[in-house]
C-alpha cells in the first residue's frame, strides 16, 4: 500500500500525539513527537543552568548544541516511544509543568529549531510516518500527503492536561497550568522563527466537545481517502 507523510500540527494539550499514536498504530507507521525533542533540549538546558527563572544563557546552550542527542526507544509496555537524551531515558522527566513552562522560549532558537528539523526531516525520508508538533505541516514536511491542525478551547486543554499531571501524582493547581498553556500560545504564534500557524493546504480539527475515538475515526478516513488518492 502506498505511504504518507501525515503531518500534526495545533495548540498544546489538543491529543496532537494521543491521534498522531493512534494512526500509526492502525497503520503501521512510525511516530515521532516532535515536542518531546524540544522538551528533551529543554532538559538539558535546565540541568546545565542555561535555563532557570528569569535567566536564559542562550550562548551557553548554543555553545552545548553539539552535546546533545536526542533519540527514541520503544516504551518498555506500550507501543509509544520514549525519548532519550545521550542515551538516557527522560520520558517521565520532561512531562513535568517546569519543563513545560521553559520549552516555549527554548523553542524560539532557531539554531534549536534547525537541529531538530533536520533530524525530523532525516526520521520522515521514507513516509509511512506520523509526525505532530507546530511546525509540520509548514516547515518540515511542507509536502506531506495529510496536514490535520488540532485545535480546541484553552480551558478545555488546560483541563486535559491538569488532569494528566494530577493523575502522575504532581503537585500543580489549575490555574497553574491554565496559565501555561496560554502562555505557550502566546510564545508559540508570535515567535519569529516557524511561528505556529494553520498550513493553507491543512484542516481544521475543533476536538473542544469531541471524543477522542470520533476523532480518531475522522481522521483516520481522511488517510484512507489520502492513501487511496481520492481526495
Ligand atoms: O507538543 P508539546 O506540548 O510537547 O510541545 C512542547 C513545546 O515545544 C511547545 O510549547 C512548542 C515547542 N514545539 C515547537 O516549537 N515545534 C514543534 N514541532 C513541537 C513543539
């Protein structure tokens, strides 16, 4: 059967991956997401001081770049793909709000961005793959078969997402992470580097009062009909 790219782009806290997993379980691809690599650079940050409060030595990441490897490995019980930073598995780690509060300005970097592109773009070569992050559709895969742009309510995500991290056993209150997630919005659409924005050729996916297997129903007939070449 012939292979597509499928490209996954939208807000934080969409179920971006939860659909991007699911379509490459059903048909064989291989799943990559993008916004754990720029968690994993985010970490690495964080633990070599580039990163804390109010202080961001960009010098000194930039100085790093070359230090950092990022790969995946199958997750010991489930089907997913944990990622890996030099070799270390850092899945849980880069869940956490912390990382997610400085991975929006770690993302502005362009030489960040550059790095992880072109690996994403090397992982994609051979199509049969699902990809989400920000910037699929319309700077790494540009020509890819299938573009779906997730988006729903920032309440509705910022509950999906509390609900994840108070499920892990963190301590957050929700308008913590409410807060986050609007802020992520904000760094994410206006930085000036691959800015996340809808591609011309993708559609549109409200999921705010959607469930996550009509979803998945959705838009896994749209790459049947892509795969079939009837739309
Ligand atoms: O999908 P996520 O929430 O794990 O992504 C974390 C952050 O990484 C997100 O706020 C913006 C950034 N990101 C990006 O700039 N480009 C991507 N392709 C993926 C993520």
């Amino acid at each position: 059967m012939k292979k597509i790219t499928i490209a996954i782009d939208g807000y934080s806290s969409t179920g971006k991956s939860t659909v991007a997993k699911q379509l490459a379980d059903y048909l064989d691809y291989i799943y990559v997401d993008t916004g754990a690599m720029y968690r994993a650079v985010t970490y690495f940050a964080m633990h070599h001081g580039f990163i804390s409060e109010n202080h961001f030595d960009k010098e000194g990441l930039l100085n790093s770049l070359d230090q950092i490897t990022i790969g995946f490995e199958k997750a010991p019980q489930f089907e997913t793909a944990d990622v890996l930073l030099n070799g270390k598995n850092i899945e849980s780690e880069i869940r956490t709000l912390e990382v997610s509060s400085f991975v929006s300005p770690i993302a502005t970097v362009p030489e960040v961005r550059r790095k992880l592109v072109h690996q994403q773009q090397l992982l994609g070569q051979q199509k049969g793959i699902a990809m989400d992050g920000r910037d699929i559709g319309t700077v790494v895969f540009p020509n890819a078969e299938l573009k779906i742009f997730m988006n729903a309510s920032a309440a509705k995500r910022a509950n999906r997402r509390y609900e994840e991290l108070i499920e892990r056993g963190d301590k957050v209150t929700y308008q913590k992470v409410y807060d986050n997630v609007v802020e992520r919005d904000r760094i994410d659409t206006t930085r000036e580097d691959s800015p996340l924005v809808m591609a011309a050729d993708a559609i549109e996916i409200d999921n705010s009062d959607m469930n996550m297997e009509d979803q998945f129903q959705i838009i896994l007939q749209l790459a049947k009909d892509r795969i079939a070449g009837r739309i």
